[in-house]
C-alpha cells in the first residue's frame, strides 16, 4: 500500500477528517475573503453599477466552475476509488483522461463565449447603463477561462493524491495575489472592472504554478505522462456520469444568479438589482465554507468506499454534517448580529437600497441552516457513485423547487417575498432528505 493508502486507511477518523478539513476550510475562507475584497474594491473603486455590471457577469465564473467541478470531481472519486482499490495505473490513467477532457471542453467554450460575448452579457441580464462594466469583465476572465478551470481541476486531484495542504497553499497564493493586484490595478492603474477581472486572472495563473510543485514530490501518483493514457470511452462516460453532481450544483448556480436578476428587476427594480448584488456577494462568500467541508469529505469517503471501509464512510458522514450545522449557525448569527457592518462594506449609501438589503440578509439567511445538510449529503452520494440520489437533491434544491418560487412568492406577496425562494427552496429539500433517510435507515444498501 502507498503512504496515502496507509494514512486513509488507518489514521483515526477524527484525526483523519480535520487533517483534510482545515487546509480545506482555510482555503475557502481565503477564497471567500478574496471574493468579498473582489466586490468592495469595485464598489468603492469603481461604483455601484460597476458592482452590478461585475455580478452579472459572475455567472460565466459559475459556468466555468461547474465545468472544472464536472471534470474534476468525477475524475477525482474515480482516482480515490481506484486507489482504494489499489490500481495505481488505472488511476493514473483516469487522470490524464480528465485533462484532456478540460482541455477540449473548455477550449471550444471559450471561443464561442468570446464570438458570443455582447449576446452572453445581454441574456445573463445586463441593461443599457452596465452593459460596457459586464463586457470589460467578461471579456478578460474568457481569455484566461483556461487557466482558471486546470487550477481548480489540479486543487482536486491533488488534494485526493494526500497533499491537501498543497491545495490549500495553492489557493491562498492565488486569493491574496488577488487582492493585491485588485488594489493595485483599481486604484493605482484606475483599470477599472478591467483591473479586478486582470487581477483575478493573473493571480489564478501564480497559484497554478504552485500546484505544479506536486509532481515533483517522489511521492506523487499523478503523472503528466501521455503513456499512462488509454482512451477509453467507458471511462470518460464514468467521469461525466459522477460528476454531473457537481456540474449542476455549481452551473445551476448561474441560473439561480440570473434568474433573481430578472426577478428582482421586474418586480422590484434597480434597487432590488442592486440590493441582490449585495447579497450575493456575501452569499459566494459563505457558501464556500460549506464547499470546503464537502471538500473534506469526499477523498476519505470516496477511498473508504472504494477499499469497503463502511464504518469510516459513515463516520466521516456524521462529522461532516456535524462542521456543517454549525457553520450554518454561525453564518445566520453573523447576518443577523452584523448586517449594518455587511452591507457598510460596500459602499451603499441610499436608504432604501440599504434597508431593502437588511430585509434580504434576514430573510436569505435562513436559507444556511440547511444548505449545509443538502450540500453535504449530496456530496456524499456522488462520492460513493449514488448519481441518482446526488442529483435529485441538486435539482430539487436549485431549480426544481426554486425557480417557481421566484414567481409565486412576488405574485402571491411583495418583491420582498422574493427572499424567501433560497431558504423555503433549501428546507423542503433537507425535509425531502430526512424523509428517505428515516425510511432506509436500517438498510445498509445506501452504502454499498
């Protein structure tokens, strides 16, 4: 057995856990700080609208995200389960398929988006006033898209191949790169959303050098090595197929952005636009904290899984969901406790944007205590090739439930009602949850 094999396999569960939770944890903080510093260097440097026109182009991010988390996560529970298995080869060879398939996919992506770009800014919901701040935004996170995508792919994997703290030094560099080069080319260089969307790609090319320092660890079971390639359609089919999960939690994530866009401007207008700005923002920030602990999870139960260590799978489950309660709990209080300090940050000075803001964050908020709870069991499934479970957990919780809601809950209400379509989306779906898991808990099938 390898040292990673050996540390999965015979470490203490709690031991084991926090090892991978708090290089996660802290680098999705410095992720999360690094998207905040993102908005109020803007907002402040730039101006209101130009955080509006930076937040409708956010969902490309998302898009180009979900891609990396398709590829990379599907790619990723393949490689722990077949080093589970002991069939180092076999791993390596899911490796080398899965940047290849980045490579193509986002490859053609891009150059469509960049032929497309005016009718991409247009239909994610830009108006005439934010148009020119969504297209200098867009255009430069297009033509570095690729490099963003393999960072992340190569986070993946690197942290499965037992080097988490790698991973989690990785993206510090590239978050606090980013703040600086923000500061920088903001308010030094007066670039504009140019400069915060150059900084962000600049400092993504920095910290996918420093992933690169894994291979060369001797120790390293990743190989950029075309020999240890085998094209197998089987394979690739498997990558896509667990995956998918994650591709949908994170490209829905654009449709959400969109979606209450365009609801907030029918039914409320620019201040409910302006206002979701806001708190989307904040909500890309906290939302990281829970990614970080599904983050944590899936190496440890996806080689359990793969090596029929159910005990540890489920052991790990229980501690995840545990982080995960508590962190919602704690994001709630701090909306609640501190919403003037929140919205401050950003600059608004209208009244009416400010109080519509506070409304949001007390009513959005609630929407935490059960994200965790969805997020995390449908990480879980995916680790562990239940596709079908972790997809319909996705669906109902982003769109199937959601996005009718943005139209009732105005309809039947006020626009302030929209709020309410995150946390009434997010508790019918871990109600959903509870349900099948009171009805299979004495089945052992769920974890087979």
């Amino acid at each position: 057995m390898s040292d990673t094999s050996i540390k999965l396999t015979q470490t203490p569960i709690h031991k084991l856990f926090l090892s991978y939770l708090f290089p996660s944890l802290l680098g999705m903080i410095l992720m999360s700080v690094n998207i905040l510093v993102d908005g109020i260097f803007v907002s402040n440097g730039v101006g209101p609208l130009a955080l509006a026109g930076v937040n409708i182009a956010v969902p490309i991010f998302s898009i180009l995200l979900s891609i990396s988390l398709w590829i990379g996560m599907g790619g990723a529970t393949l490689y722990s389960i077949e080093m589970g298995k002991d069939n180092i080869q076999q791993a390596r060879s899911i490796f080398m398929q899965s940047l290849l398939m980045t490579v193509s996919i986002v490859g053609v992506l891009v150059i469509i988006c960049l032929w497309k770009q005016k009718e991409i800014a247009l239909l994610f919901g830009a108006s005439t006033k934010v148009l020119p701040y969504v297209e200098d935004y867009l255009h430069v996170i297009l033509l570095f898209g690729l490099i963003y995508v393999l960072e992340n792919v190569l986070s993946i994997f690197i942290r499965n191949d037992g080097n988490p703290k790698l991973a989690m030094i990785g993206l510090i560099t590239t978050s606090v790169l980013n703040i600086i080069l923000n500061y920088i080319f903001i308010f030094q260089m007066n670039m504009g959303v140019s400069g915060a969307a150059y900084a962000t790609a600049l400092s993504t090319v920095v910290g996918l050098c420093v992933l690169l320092l894994h291979f060369l660890r001797s120790d390293s079971h990743l190989r950029f090595n075309l020999k240890t390639f085998h094209f197998n359609f089987s394979n690739m089919k498997e990558i896509l197929k667990i995956g998918s999960p994650s591709f949908i939690t994170e490209g829905s994530t654009a449709i959400v952005v969109v979606g209450y866009n365009i609801a907030f401007s029918h039914f409320v207008g620019e201040i409910g636009v302006t206002s979701y700005a806001v708190i989307n923002y904040l909500h890309a920030v906290f939302i990281m904290l829970f990614f970080g602990i599904s983050a944590a999870i899936q190496p440890i139960v996806s080689f359990s899984y793969g090596a029929k260590l159910t005990e540890r799978l489920k052991a790990v489950l229980k501690l995840g969901l545990l982080a995960g309660i508590i962190a919602g709990i704690l994001i709630i209080l701090v909306g609640w406790l501190l919403d003037d300090q929140l919205i401050q940050a950003f600059s608004v000075h209208d009244p009416a944007i400010i109080e519509f803001t506070k409304q949001g964050i007390h009513l959005f908020f609630i929407g935490y205590l059960f994200l965790s709870y969805n997020l995390l069991y449908a990480e879980f499934y995916q680790s562990i090739k239940k596709i079908r479970l972790s997809m319909i957990i996705i669906l109902m919780r982003s769109l199937i439930l959601f996005l009718p809601l943005l139209y009732l809950l105005p309809a039947a209400f006020t626009g302030k009602a929209l709020w309410l379509a995150f946390p009434i989306a997010e508790g019918l779906t871990a109600i959903g949850i509870l349900l099948y898991q009171f009805k299979n808990n004495r089945s052992k099938t769920v974890y087979e």
